[in-house]
C-alpha cells in the first residue's frame, strides 16, 4: 500500500493539482541577517557580475568584499611568453611525453621559476571597484560599523532585492540594493533624514589588482600602478579606469542633482543636494565605454523582480513542507539558498571559479574538471540555460588538441586549471597530470541531448564528444603481457593525494572511462557513424576497478589505503550514483561505501564529496544516510546567506551544485532506479513535491 501511495505522489507531482506554490517556498527561506562579520556577504548579480554587500545595504565597512565579473582580467607586466616554458619530459609506459610539469620542486629548471610562477598568477580577475557609503555623526565625525546599530537585512530571494535597515545615532536609515538582470548594473535607493541634512552620500573608491591567490582582488597599496581619469557630471561622473592593458568603465547616476567630488586619485564621493529625504543611484560597470541612456532605480528594480519571479516560477522546484522528518526544512533551505546563490554567481558567459564572484579564490581562475559539480545540476533542474558556459568546449577545441598531439595522443586533452580566456594551464605539479576531467563533456553532452533530442543538439556537441573519445581511447597503454588496457602513469587521482609518477589505474576514472566511451558510441550511433572498434576493444579490455580485501580501493596496489590515503576526496565512491556504475560490482561497492563511512577522515574532504557520498548511499538504499550526508558534517554547511563553507576557499560553490545534483537525483531518480516517487529519500518521514525535474545518467 505505501509503494502505491509512492507512485500516486510521483504522479500527482506533475499534475497541476499538486502545484507547487514557488512564491511561498522561496519566502519561507529569505535570509533575515543581523550580525555584521559573517564570512560571506549578502549578493545580488545576474551571473556576469556580483556585488558582496554588508549590513549597510554596500561595502561601506566591509574591505574583503567585492564587485567581480566574467570579462574584467587582469595579467602583471611584464608580460611573460607561456610557449617558453620548457615541458617535463614524463615516462609513461616506456614512452616519455611533454608535460607542463616545470616547478623548480618537481624537476623544472630553476630559471624556469619566474615564468612558471607568473603563470600560475595570470590572468586574474579584478576587483571593480569598492562601493559604498559615506556617513558622518551629528558631530561631522566619520562612522564605524559599530556606529551601525539595530540592523537587519532581508534578502528577498523571489525578487533579487536586499534591504537594509538600521540607525545611526538613532536616525533610521533604509537601504534597498538591486542587480540589473541584461547589463552590468547595481542600483541603491537609500531613504533617511541623514540624505536631507548631508550626513549620507555614496563612495567609490578602485583598487590596484592582488596577486594574492585568495583575496577579494583588490591592492589599495599601488595608487601610482593604475589611472582613474573621471569625467564628471550635475547628477554623476564616467570613469575611465586603466591597470596595465586593462581597462574598464564605470558609470555612476544618481536620481537628482549630486555634488561628485575626488577626494585622492582613486576615491570619489557623492553627496545628494540636502533637503531631500531619499537618493537614488545606478553604478554600471563595462569592458568597452558605455553607450545610451542608463536605466534609473525604478527601472532597474522592475527588471529584477520580473527576472527573478520568472527564474523561481520556471525550471525545477521541490517542495518538503509536508514532511514530518525534522530535517525536511534544513534540506529545502539549503536548496533554495543554492539556488540563488548559483544563479547570481555562476550563470555568466565563463565557467565559475571556487568562490564564484565572491572573492578571487585561485586568482579567481575556473577548473575544468570543476565544471561537473558547478554546472550538471542545471541540466536536471531543467535550467540549462543558465549554462552557457559550457561554450568553452567548442570555443577551445582546437587549442587544446594541439595539447594532445603535442604529447603524441588523438583528439583533444581538456586541461585543468584556466584564467579567463587564456591558453595555458596552470603548471604545477598537478593540474597537468589530472585525467578524471577528460570525459565531463561526453556526460555534459549526454545531459543536454535528454533534454534536447534533437539534430541541432547532436551538432553542437559532435566534435568535442568525438575528439574526447579518442583522446580516452589512444590515452589508454595496451599492456601485451597482461592483455589489458591501463591508465596510467602518469596521472593524478581525483583526489589529488598519490605519487602522479607511479600510480596506475585509479577507481573512479577507469569507470568514467568506460563511461565516456559508452556514451560516445551512442553518439556516434544517433549521429548515423559506424561504432569505433578502439572504443569497444578499450571497453572490453580496460583494467577492473581494483579491489583489495573485498573492497574497492582508490587504485591499484595502494599501499596502507584505509590508514594512509583515507581523507581528501572519497573518489573510489563516486562510480555509483555520481556516475551510472559502469564497472562497479554492487555488492564491492557496498561494502566500499560502508568502509568509507567508517574509516574516512571526512574532517579532511571537501565540499561535493557529501553530495556525491549521498548519491551512492541512496542508489546502495541506505535513504536515511543519503539526507544526513547532505545536512550533518562540519565539512559541508549551508551558511546565513546560502554560501557552502568548509573544505576549501570560502565559499566553496561545488557544494551547492552537487547539492542541487544530488537533490534531483534523490527526487526524480537516475536510470534504473526503483519505481515510484523520490526514489532516493527515505519511505517514512518525507512527502517529497517537486516539478521540472529530470532523472540523472
């Protein structure tokens, strides 16, 4: 009777009967902030760009917040020559290959440092600008944040609006902070007598870039590095900005008259006329001079509340509220919370860094294999729109082809480590060696074809799927003498905690290699190719996922595995349910996953290693273990603002994408899981809504 009731539930989820009402779900998780140094800050964005604010409504207190884009790089002069560096010659099966393996620690010439070492910084994001308030006592004394009191800020998610409220020396103040969803734009209405009587005003202020590999981007210590050349107006100033070869634009207009004044070479304040109790101002940020007639609050605030009321009432939504398990809130909020936080962070024109676009983790360069956990939730959250990132397969095909010949394989090699739009990879001891990011686009593409059955689809991805494939193919050595296909050495596990020089045949990749190869056949096949027979004979010969004691281990003949290598990514897990299983013994895996959760060091993983541990704990049908994966370790919690902390750079955004993933996973199912509704919760406690959904590979 209850697995009837299931399928009546999985049923009626789809019908408008069983609406979901989306305004209501949102609402109920709006973060309501009070404290004023929270790791992370309140957002509002569109993907491209982001602005961190803190309690006053801007960055007013605040100097490790940001404003962030897609398009706004930056390199250090002067200018190196990437193809000087002279490549690690690698042994790989008796063969020596070329790698980007030049640190002086690892076998680089030592006057080979400094280009590796500008390398490894450039490009990196830039930090736009620092914009916030100006706000001065009774007295004319300047303010400090403990001069805030009785603040609260709403985050209303449903609409992408902040609003702040809070007093200065009893005086109320309300701010209200929105993003502009079609060009780079931020806009603020403040209202207050501190406007009327001249003791509130805004402030720009723009930074040199940071070399640091984890900062907010800004250098306020070089103002002779950098120009800001301003051209000012009654109600506003355009700002040229140049740092180096880069440059940018700002534009700042305010509602009504406004006195703009430089204070040094790089900071600048507006004062509204006095006499008025309310200021309004839009701030655009642009890579080219900006054009035509700039949008005022009342029309940027517009565009955000239908653009946001558009995202929540399409594509995927899940509903918990009826559920009598404690956890369902925790679980629902978390889930709304990634999902704003991913779509002002990570729907842009590049694929996301770490942090996203809140600070410059990594010098705010993104990661191929990284990719997966960033941006597969928005194809089972029927909001692959927002992916347009993935742009970068097709756009860098042939780049990184010549990679591959270089080394002597076929088809394309994907790297790992990228800034912005350049051509080289970060040359470090690991990102050159790292194979598990090799079949991500043959998955990507898997994903948007069941979404998109069409030819148009097939077109689009037919290149990278088939150069992947054969770069999988001719990737894997054909040991004669055990007759078997390995991968391996050199390479570097998923993980990254192995000897990249002797390991061989790690868990996780040879199932995504089969994987890969699988899918790419099928491809070949819907395309009207014949089946390539090096794919089917590396299939048929590929090495067995390595097991010692009855379970599966990170890769062959690891010495001390439960003792030595148990913490960092738990990537022998991952085959089962983050990937289809292709390889995986069930039984082996069950008992592999049960090891994991007895023995692994999960204060030393990081932030998608939960979600994918519950994927593999809910196709295993340990349902109740597969929600508390998401929910109870340190390692993996969902902040006030919906940020993932814990593992990594702060914030971490894989987690909130595989959290999405798995969330789907868990609801709508993956192929072959059982019939019924949320085949992946628990079968007491949940009464699981959701719409838009798509099952998982």
């Amino acid at each position: 009777m209850r697995a009837l009731a299931c399928i009546v539930l999985g049923f009626a989820s789809l019908t408008a009967a069983a609406k979901i009402d989306r305004k209501a779900l949102v609402n109920r998780h709006n973060p309501v902030v009070t404290e004023k140094n929270l790791p992370g800050p309140s957002q509002v964005g569109n993907g491209e760009i982001a602005i961190g604010v803190d309690l006053t409504g801007l960055q007013t207190y605040s100097d490790h917040y940001a404003i962030l884009s897609n398009w706004a790089w930056h390199k250090f002069p002067p200018e190196m020559d990437p193809s000087k560096l002279e490549p690690t010659m690698l042994d790989s099966n008796g063969r020596k290959v070329p790698y980007e393996y030049s640190t002086v620690e690892f076998g680089g010439s030592q006057d080979q440092a400094e280009l590796v070492r500008w390398m490894i910084a450039n490009p990196h994001r830039v930090n736009l600008a620092k914009l916030g308030f100006i706000i001065t006592k009774k007295d004319g004394s300047a303010t400090t944040y403990d001069d805030v009191q009785n603040a609260v800020q709403k985050v209303d998610m449903y609409r992408g609006v902040i609003e702040s409220t809070y007093e200065i020396e009893g005086v109320p103040v309300k701010v209200t902070t929105v993003a502009h969803p079609e060009i780079d734009a931020f806009a603020v209405k403040v209202e207050s007598e501190k406007i009327a009587d001249g003791t509130m005003g805004i402030s720009i202020a723009f930074p040199y870039a940071s070399d640091g590999a984890f900062s907010n981007g800004a250098d306020w210590s070089k103002p002779d590095k950098h120009s800001t050349k301003a051209d000012i107006t009654p109600n506003g100033a355009t700002f040229e900005r140049k740092m180096d070869d880069t440059k940018y634009w700002v534009r700042l207009k305010t509602g009504g008259k406004a006195d703009v004044e430089q204070n040094s070479e790089h900071h600048f304040s507006i004062m509204p006329e006095k006499g008025k109790k309310e200021m309004t101002a839009v701030v655009q940020f642009s890579p080219e001079k900006p054009k035509g007639k700039l949008p005022n609050f009342n029309d940027t605030f517009a565009k955000s509340v239908d653009h946001w009321q558009n995202f929540w009432e399409t594509g995927g939504a899940i509903d918990l509220s009826e559920s009598t398990d404690p956890r369902w809130f925790e679980l629902e909020r978390r889930v709304v919370l990634s999902q704003y936080v991913l779509a002002v962070n990570e729907a842009g024109s590049l694929p996301p860094q770490e942090s996203g676009l809140v600070n410059n983790g990594w010098w705010g360069k993104f990661h191929y294999e990284m990719i997966w956990w960033h941006g597969t939730h928005y194809f089972l959250w029927d909001r692959d729109n927002l992916a347009k990132y993935m742009n970068v397969y097709p756009e860098n095909l042939e780049t990184w082809k010549k990679l591959a010949e270089k080394q002597g394989y076929d088809g394309v090699r994907w790297p790992k480590t990228i800034g912005g739009k350049s051509q080289w990879e970060w040359p470090n001891h690991i990102n050159p060696v790292l194979i598990w990011q090799q079949p991500h686009p043959i998955f990507f593409a898997e994903l948007d074809y069941r979404n998109h059955p069409t030819k148009e689809t097939l077109e689009k991805w037919k290149d990278v799927v088939l150069e992947t494939a054969d770069f999988m193919a001719s990737y894997a050595f054909y040991n004669k003498e055990e007759g078997r296909y390995v991968l391996g050495p050199p390479l570097n596990v998923v993980s990254e905690n192995c000897d990249p020089l002797t390991t061989q045949n790690p868990t996780f990749e040879l199932s995504y290699w089969r994987t890969g190869l699988r899918l790419a056949q099928e491809w070949r096949k819907r395309l009207g190719m014949e089946e390539n027979p090096k794919y089917n004979d590396v299939i048929a010969k590929l090495s067995p996922l390595p097991v010692q004691d009855g379970v599966y281990v990170s890769w062959e003949n690891i010495p001390d595995m439960w003792t030595r290598y148990n913490f960092e990514h738990p990537g022998l897990i991952g085959p089962y349910g983050m990937l289809p299983g292709d390889g995986v013994d069930v039984p082996t895996m069950d008992k592999t996953f049960k090891k994991v959760m007895e023995t692994w060091r999960l204060d030393q993983t990081w932030g998608w290693d939960f979600p994918m541990l519950s994927m593999c704990a809910a196709k295993l049908g340990h349902y109740d273990t597969a929600i508390d994966l998401l929910l109870n370790y340190e390692r993996f919690h969902v902040e006030q603002h919906g940020l993932v902390g814990g593992g990594g750079p702060f914030p971490y955004f894989p987690g909130n994408g595989g959290l999405l993933y798995a969330v789907a996973f868990l609801a709508a199912g993956w192929d072959g899981a059982p019939e019924g509704n949320a085949p992946g919760f628990p079968k007491e406690g949940w009464v699981v809504k959701w719409e838009n959904l798509k099952k998982a590979l």
